[in-house]
C-alpha cells in the first residue's frame, strides 16, 4: 500500500479520537465514582432514604 502525508494524516486522527474517547470514558467513571460517594453520605445523613 502507498503510504504518503494522507495515509499518515487519517492514521493519526483515528488514534487520537481513540485515546480522546478513552479519556472521557476514564473521566466519566472517575467522576461517577466521586459522585456515588457524595450521594452515600447524602444518603446517611438523610436516614438513608432514596429520593
């Protein structure tokens, strides 16, 4: 296959929308996380009744 700038270019961008829709996954579990323990202690402190 002819590898030129454009073959390199696409290779590129498929990578980085890889690794950028890794992090937003990463971020989004990390901040569930932090949300689930704020809504326990919310929970706690409400007789631990769910809304």
């Amino acid at each position: 296959m002819y590898m030129d700038a454009v073959v390199f270019a696409g290779i590129a961008t498929v990578l980085l929308m890889v690794v950028f829709f890794i992090g937003v996954g990463v971020f989004v579990m990390r901040d569930q996380k932090a949300h689930d323990d704020i809504q326990a202690k919310k929970d706690v402190g409400a007789g631990g009744k769910v809304a």
